[in-house]
C-alpha cells in the first residue's frame, strides 16, 4: 500500500476494514518483483502509520491543534475589549447580578431596584449568574484581575471545553474520525464565533458546554451494558441538562431531540427494562430542579412546561405500553403496538394538557411551537427575532456539506426499505430546502417535519405489515445514527425563527458536514479507480477548515464593544453628574449599560418586562404627541433623565408599530419610518439650484391625492425636488415624486427645516409631512452640506423624539443637558448623530397615573397581538 493510501486511510476506513485491505494489497505486492524490493524498504514504515492511524488517541492528539485554534481565533479581539469591556448589552446584566452575589452572598429571591422603576423586579435565584460569580473566584486566583476581567475571558475558554465534548459526543457514535473532523469545522465556522469570543459573556456558551456534555453521556448510557455505569451515564446526563435548562431556554433543542430519539427506540423495540430505567432516572433527575425554578419565578413558563411535557412523554408512552398494552393484551391487526402506545399516550397527553393547563396556556404552549423565538408584538420587533436568516452567507459551503450529509445519513440508514427510500430521500431534501430558505413562515417550515415524518410512519407500518414483528427497515446499528440527524432537523427549524437560533445551528451543521466528508472520502476510497477523487476530498476538508479559520480570525480581530466612545461617556455622565436616586428613561435596549455603567435605575431594559410597559415606554416615551402628555408617563414612572441617541432613528419603525393602538388591518396609528434619501443631482434652473434627493419611502396611511388613493405600504416616494437660491434658501415649496402602480407625479411637500429653521408653505397638497436637511458625510473629512435630507410623516413630526431630537425645539419640561460632539448628518449611509439626555422638570398640574403602572386586563385584546 503507497505512502498516499495510507494518509487517505486515516479519513476513510474502519480498523477491520483497512486491516483485511491492507493483506489483500500486501499478498499482491508480493507477487510483484518490480516492486518488491521497494514494499520491503517501506513497510515497517507503512506499518507504524497504519498502527497510529488506527489507534484512538491519535485522534486526541491531532484534537490538540484544533483546540487552540479555536481559542487563539476567539482571543483575537482582546485588544478590542482591552480586557474591561462586554460585547452587547445582555451580558452586563449577568455582570450585574454576579456582582450582586459577590457582594452579599447567593440569593433566593430580591427585589432588584434598578429594573421597571418604581416596581422593581422580584429577581429568582439564576444558576448563571451564580456560575459567574464563582467562576470570577476561581480565575481571580490565578490573574489577581477584576471582576470584568473574569468575565471577558469566560466565552473562548468554555467554548473550547464545549469543542471537546462535542468531539466526545461524535466520537461516541461515528468514531474519531468524523468526531475529529467535524469539530475542527466546528471549532472555526463564523456561525458560532461571535457568542463566543471574549467580552461576550452571555449564556450561551455555557449552555452548549452543558447540551454536548449531556449528550455525549446520554449516547454512553443508551449504549452501556453495564448497569451501574448505565444508570450513572444516564443520571449525570438528566443533572446536566437541568443545568442546561436553569442557564437557558435553549435547552428546548435537548429535550425534543432526546424524546424523539428515545420514542424511535420505543418504536424499534429498542427499549428492554434497563433502558426504560435508565431514561426514568434521566427524567426524573432533570425535572427537580426544572420544577424548583418553576416555583422560584413564581409564573408559568411556557418554555419550561413544554420541556417537562416533552421529557415524559417517552416515559408516558412506556406506561401505556407495559401497563396497558401488554397486561390486556390489546393488538390491532399488522399495527404495531408500540405505534399504538404512542397514539394513545398523544391522545392522553393531549386531553390531559387541556384540563390540566387549561385551553388558553395550552394554547400558548402549541403557538410557542409555531414561534419558539416569539409571537407577540415585542418579540416580532426585537433584532433576534427575524423570519430570514441567510444561512448562506453564514455558512457557505459547510451547509451545503451539511444538508449532503444529513440526505446521505437518511440513505445510508434506511437503505434496506429501497422501496421507499427515493420518495423519502425526495420529501427530505424539499423539507430541508424549506427550513433553510428564508421568508417562509413557520407553520410552513412545521410541515417540513410533519411531511417526512408521516412518510417514515407509513414505511414503518408498511414494513410491520409484511413482515410481522420483525418490523426493522433501518439497520440495527444504525438506529443510534438517528439523533444527530433529529438534532440537525429540529436546529435548522429553530434557527429559522431567532437569530440567537443560527449560533445553535452551527455545531450540528458542521457535524453532518464532517459525517458527509468522511463518508465521502471512505466511499471513495474502498473503490480503486476512484481512488485519487479520495485525495480530492481530503483537500476539501483542508480547504474549509483554512477559509472558515481565516474568515473567522478576520471578523474575530475586527469585533469590539459598541460602549466605547458615545455609550460610555453618556453613561459615565450620568453615574457622575446625576443624584444617585436618579432614574433615566430611554428605550429599552440600553437599560443594561444604565444599570450596571451608569450605576443608575432605568423603566425598562433588555428584559423587556410587560409587553403593555413596553408599549406605554413607546407611546408616552417615544412617540408621544402633546396630547398624549408625556410628562404624566414620566411623572408616573419617578424619570429624572431622559435619553435619546442617533440610533432611535433607525428604530423608529420598531418602536412607532409598537406604540400603536391596532385599528383595520394593517392599519397602526403611529406606526411609520423615518425616510432618508441622499442628494443624487444638481441643475442649475431659474433664480437659483434644483437638488434632486433620491430614496424611498413607503406611506404609512392612506392619502387622496386628486381625488387618487394612493394606499399605504404601496404607495410611496422615490425622490424629492428641492429648489434653492445662492444662499441656500428655499424659492418655493419642495416637491415629492410619488409612485404608484408604475406612474410618477410630483406633490407638493408644506414643512421644512432647514438651517435651523421651520418653514412652512401654504399648499393644497394633502401630503402632510416635514422634509429636514441633514449634512452627508463622504468619509471623515469631505462633507457635503445639505447633502441629505429626512422625512417626517405627520405620525412622526408631532411626537417627542422628533421635537427633542430631530428638530431640536424647545419642550416644556425638558432641558438638555448633554450632548456630545457627533454631528447629526449620514456617514457610510447610516444616520449618525449625538446622545443626548435631558433633565425632566414637572410642573405643579402634573399628577402620578397609577394607569401606567398597572396592565390592563383586556390589554392583549384591544391592543392587538
């Protein structure tokens, strides 16, 4: 055998195979005599890499390498982070609270002070937060550094640790070599890299050391034959995905999986009693500590009971089976009775959930299956919550790989029922299109395993139905192949639906990417005239594990906090310009940096509380117009600071459709967007310049123009015609160019600001809005003044941002006292501008509303989820 085929070996074939290969190869060697000679000079050397090949921890020590690779990427930004700064704004609450811990020792409950002022929030003991906190004690001896320091080098470290179970998990099913493989793609793809880098101490990362842990011992307890380590494998597995279940909801993605698997045992006869103890101990050690946070929050959490239900479920379905099935001996005709177990235990679960839970929690329970990341109006605005991921982009050819390895998985697995084998292989592949393809709504993506599943029961019955009990259309062996592969589908499902999802996605996409390469290159392999295509594979490998490690050292060197600069002078203002007792309104994103930067309480945060505070913080907080008197909702809420940045205006849209009261559909009465549109050209005409701003903007309302509808979110403005003399001023009110239906026609525009000043135009038009001039900037030094312009619809000019912010007028109540020295204007087509904070005075006519601080009991059905 050539040095090459021995190297190809390492990717390709298992230790019997490979051994009888290798004499095969040897006997005709011998027969040889042009070779002969050589083969003898090279075999103790072929011998010695065949023997380290083949010996398992070669694949530890190759496991090395990729280890620090891994971390050595997501170290890249320290410089960045200097060591005290937290990427997003999340981790500076679990900063916060480990903070909290350190200082007055491990909690049950509190009253934290500093959140939905002047409620507070009854905060839950949170095992995170308690991780944090001892894990800064446990590196502080070792770096003498503070506490924040402990924080910012927790992501990379832990990520490694999760890299290595993750290869043990792999391992315990496929072998070293795809577990080595897939982990070292896994290890770099940029899918996972941000959540792990350091200062993002989230979590997450946390989180996926706890499920690949718990899953590799999961795989050990179902394969164990020894009972007591089959029973400790099985109870350190259910321990461990508590944890998971107390660090993040996450752990949804766990319990599915691991329920789906345990019920295709239950259908393949899989389970013998040692095993339905074993998954009993499982349940019964992940639902203690499940059930005690259920009562520390003191609220149900739909997450939680979804994954209690879904953990016994199998467990119900082995009840029906032993104690019903069997003991009455009730059979159904070429049906078989562990199908029928499982129809019966939906059926009781079903009715059961109903009673139990009541038709509105169940409900919920089944809409949180349509939309894990969220259905209601907060979670549809917030930035994690997206309907089009492009996994294209963040995966490249690793999910091509992937989707290859999970269709070669589905063949490799059931390869003995031919017969239907291609129409699954076709429903599979059109149900991952689906999954993975944006803009597709999630019950449709819920068909892409209902579909696929339907078929399997059908062959599963079909096969039950020729040939009796010995119902086994997949190999044995290979039933174990199943998990990741369900692992896989119900990732992609989840990574559709969150952003947060897409992190969850990568290690199981480069886990099928590393199954279909190695597979490939096995397959390649064991055939001689294809041989040379092994080679070919290999380079592949080589190739994506260079470009996704370069790509992701790249992004990893170029990530930084987004506190440095604007955020941590605002916030630094405030914590030493401000009364301690101050609280600050602002909205809800930055409430973190408030808390735990500026050491000052704030009305809302990334917690996001009720959706009805969310709701009055955008309405009264945001949006307000004079009537809606904001100075009550402050008043209510005990605001002493109010902050608004240059960023509200690219959220605009998000906080206007959540200020909304619902009216027809579609309709929103203050929902809208802030258009910007850049200057495009200039001509000289009569008495002064034409300047022509090109952009978009779609109406927010129905308007008659002539006698014309022009409908909203289908009409809209493409440019407007500005004139102006030498001096900058307007000679004669601007002009929009509408579309709609493929026509242009100019109208009329009746407010402007510019150069400081309102201007306003007697007009005829109905289109009621203001145009206000911002400066373009080219880079950092080459402005063009009055290079683009702002529009303001008459849902947006009135209200409180736009006064403040925008237009800088003068508010009753509201005196600015901070600004920094960031000019309001465009650089690199994004609105940039200064944060600003006002102080809030109250005049005497100003009351508390106790309406702001109590939710409404028909909120959610007048205000339109």
């Amino acid at each position: 055998m050539s040095f090459k085929d021995r190297v190809v070996g390492l990717f390709s074939e298992d230790e019997e195979e490979e051994t009888k290969k290798d004499e095969e190869e040897t006997n005709e060697i011998k027969k040889d005599e042009d070779d002969e000679e050589i083969e003898i000079d090279l075999k103790e050397t072929f011998e010695k890499i065949k023997k380290f090949s083949l010996n398992e921890y070669a694949y530890y020590i190759l496991l090395i390498p990729v280890l620090m690779i891994g971390l050595w990427i997501r170290l890249r930004n320290m410089t960045n982070v200097q060591g005290k700064y937290l990427m997003g704004l999340d981790p500076y609450y679990f900063y916060r609270l480990a903070q909290y811990i350190l200082e007055n020792g491990v909690y049950l409950k509190f009253l934290d002070t500093m959140r939905l002022v002047p409620v507070g929030v009854e905060t839950p003991f949170r095992f995170f937060p308690f991780f944090l906190a001892n894990w800064h004690k446990f590196i502080n001896v070792f770096t003498g550094q503070p506490q924040i320091y402990s924080h910012v080098i927790y992501p990379p470290i832990f990520a490694v640790l999760g890299f290595l179970f993750f290869f043990l998990f792999v391992k315990e099913i496929w072998g070293g070599r795809v577990a080595l493989v897939s982990t070292a793609i896994f290890a770099v793809v940029p899918g996972y890299l941000y959540r792990t880098m350091a200062g993002f101490a989230d979590h997450e990362t946390l989180a996926m050391l706890l499920l690949f842990s718990s899953l590799w011992l999961f795989v050990k307890f179902r394969n164990e034959e020894n009972l007591k380590k089959k029973f400790l494998f099985a109870g350190v597995s259910g321990f461990l995905a508590s944890l998971m279940a107390l660090t993040w909801t996450g752990v949804i993605l766990l319990v599915v999986s691991v329920s789906l698997f345990v019920i295709i045992d239950i259908l393949f006869n899989r389970i013998n009693k040692k095993y339905f103890v074993g998954f009993l101990i499982w349940s019964i050690v992940f639902s203690p500590l499940v059930l005690l946070y259920l009562m520390l929050v003191n609220f149900i959490s739909t997450f939680y009971i979804m994954a209690l239900g879904i953990v016994w479920f199998p467990v119900l379905i082995l009840l029906m089976h032993y104690l019903i099935i069997k003991k009455f001996k009730i059979k159904i005709k070429k049906v078989p009775s562990a199908l029928v177990s499982t129809i019966l235990a939906a059926l009781v679960s079903l009715v059961g959930g109903i009673m139990v839970l009541g038709p509105a929690l169940f409900a919920g329970l089944v809409r949180r299956i349509f939309s894990p990341g969220g259905a209601e109006r907060v979670s549809r605005t917030t930035s994690e919550i997206i309907g089009g991921v492009n996994l294209w982009g963040t995966f490249s050819w690793v999910l091509i790989f992937g989707i290859l390895g999970a269709l070669y998985l589905l063949y490799s697995s059931f390869k003995e029922s031919k017969k239907h084998l291609i129409l699954l292989e076709i429903v599979t592949f059109i149900s991952l299109y689906i999954l993975l393809v944006p803009k597709i709504s999630n019950q449709v993506r819920l068909l892409a395993f209902v579909i696929p599943t339907g078929i399997l029961v059908i062959m599963y019955v079909y096969s039950y139905y020729k040939r009796g009990d010995k119902s086994k259309f997949i190999t044995e062996s290979k039933i174990a192949y199943l998990l990741p592969l369900i692992i896989f589908l119900v990732a992609s499902y989840l990574s559709k639906t969150a952003a947060r999802f897409v992190f969850v996605f990568a290690p199981f996409i480069a886990l099928m990417a590393g199954y279909f390469l190695v597979s490939a290159t096995k397959e390649l392999y064991i055939r001689k005239n294809l041989r040379l295509l092994s080679i070919l594979v290999i380079i592949v490998i080589v190739g994506i594990f260079y470009v996704n490690a370069s790509t992701s050292a790249s992004q990893a060197k170029n990530t930084g906090s987004h506190l440095p600069g604007q955020w941590e002078s605002s916030m630094l203002w405030l914590r030493d310009n401000t009364p301690v007792d101050s609280v600050v309104s602002h909205w809800w994103d930055y409430g973190y940096w408030t808390q735990a930067v500026a050491e000052r309480p704030s009305t809302e945060d990334g917690g996001k509380g009720h959706s009805y505070w969310i709701y009055t913080l955008a309405r009264y907080g945001m949006v307000a117009f004079e009537e809606d008197d904001p100075l009550t909702y402050f008043k209510s809420h005990n605001v002493s600071y109010l902050l608004y940045s240059w960023e509200e205006i690219g959220k605009y849209h998000a906080f206007s459709y959540l200020a909304s009261h619902k009216g027809p559909p579609g309709a929103y009465d203050r929902e809208s967007v802030i258009g910007t549109f850049l200057l495009s050209q200039e001509k000289e005409v009569r008495n002064g310049t034409l300047y022509v701003y090109q952009g978009g903007w779609t109406f927010d309302q129905d308007i008659v123009l002539d006698n014309l509808v022009l409908p909203e979110n289908k009409a809209g403005i493409g440019a407007f015609l500005i004139t102006l003399d030498k001096n900058k001023t307007l000679i004669k009110a601007p002009e929009a160019a509408i579309v709609y239906n493929d026509k242009q026609f100019n109208e009329e525009v009746n407010c402007v600001y510019i150069n400081g000043q309102k201007q306003i135009f007697d007009t005829n038009s109905s289109l009621d809005g203001c145009i206000v001039f911002i400066d373009l900037y080219l880079n950092q030094q080459e402005k063009v003044e009055q290079g683009a312009v702002l529009f303001l619809s008459n849902k947006v000019y009135p209200g409180l941002l736009a006064r403040l912010y925008i237009l800088n007028e003068e508010v009753e109540g509201f005196e600015e006292v901070y600004s920094d020295d960031v000019p309001f204007s465009i650089f690199r087509n994004r609105v940039i501008g200064p944060i600003k904070i006002w102080k809030i005075s109250y005049p005497e006519d100003v009351k508390v509303d106790q309406s702001f601080l109590e939710i409404p009991e028909d909120f959610e059905e007048w205000y339109g989820y």
